[in-house]
C-alpha cells in the first residue's frame, strides 16, 4: 500500500485547517496587542515631528513675506501654497500627538496626571490655531492683492500657536 492511497477524510481536514486558522489568530492578537500600549517617547517623538515641520512652515512664511513685502504676488503664492500644505501636515501630526498623550493618560504612564492633562488640553488648542492658520493662509491666497489685516492675523495667530506650544513642552515634561 502506498502513501498515496491513503485518503483523509474531508471532515479530519476541515478540522485541522480550522485550528491551524485559530492558531494564527492566536498569535497574531499576542503579537499586536503589546504594541498598542501607550509610550510616553512617541509623544515626544510626535512633539519633534511638529517642532521640524514648524520649521519648514517659518521658512516657507518668510519667503512669503519677502515675496509680498517686494510686491512679487505671484511668487509669494507659491510660498503661500506651500505653507498651507505644511499646515496641514502640523495638524495631522498635532492629532497624531494628541492620540499619544491620550494613550499615555489611559495607561497610567505619566508622573503627573494633571499636567498630563494640561499637555493634552494645550495639544488641542495648539491644533486649533494651526487650523486657524491655514484658513488665514487661504484666505491670504485667494484675496487679490493679499491685504495687510489679514496679514496681520496670521502673525497674531503664529504668536498664539507658539505660546500654546511653549505651555504645551512645558507640560509635557512635567507630566
């Protein structure tokens, strides 16, 4: 009798590739679950990220400012498109940032629940001006010429955004 001749019922086969199925799911949840667990490091790997696009956002704000305070509109549109598009990206990251404070709150990884919530309060309202900022940013783009108030509120709003920032880092290393 060779090996070939020997059929396996289809039931017994069912059966083992419903639990090798099971198996998988098993492991698979085992492995997922200690990842999702909150860390403080990623929230301030979070805070770095903003802090770079921030970065790029200044630069990108004074090349608009040289471009409109020369009278070259069409170039500080350019400018103005490209800080818009670093404003959205701030508010995804500030969300992203505020997702990891809310983490770490939920899994007890913090000193200072109070301050923790603080930085998490302040996240949000950061996120809120950065909003605000790309609507200005917008409304810049489509006024023609660009006025000098509207201007003038997306400095306002940069000052804002920067002190809620700096409460921001503040409470977070306190928390």
């Amino acid at each position: 009798m060779s090996l070939m001749s020997i059929a396996v019922p289809a039931r017994q086969r069912a059966g083992a590739f419903f639990a090798a199925l099971r198996a998988f799911a098993l492991t698979a949840a085992l492995l997922f679950s200690a990842g999702v667990q909150a860390d403080p490091v990623r929230a301030e790997q979070h805070l770095q990220v903003v802090r770079n696009q921030r970065a790029v956002l200044d630069t990108h704000m004074l090349y608009v400012n040289m471009h409109l305070d020369a009278g070259n509109v069409q170039a500080a549109q350019v400018s103005m498109q490209m800080a818009y598009a670093q404003a959205m990206k701030i508010v995804a990251s500030m969300s992203n940032l505020g997702y990891e404070l809310r983490q770490s709150r939920d899994a007890g990884q913090y000193t200072n629940l109070q301050e923790l919530e603080r930085a998490i309060q302040f996240c949000d309202t950061a996120r809120q001006r950065m909003q605000l900022i790309k609507t200005y940013l917008l409304n810049l783009q489509l006024e023609q010429p660009p006025s000098e108030i509207t201007r003038t509120l997306l400095r306002m709003k940069f000052q804002e955004y920067e002190m809620n920032m700096r409460n921001l880092e503040l409470a977070m290393s306190q928390a």
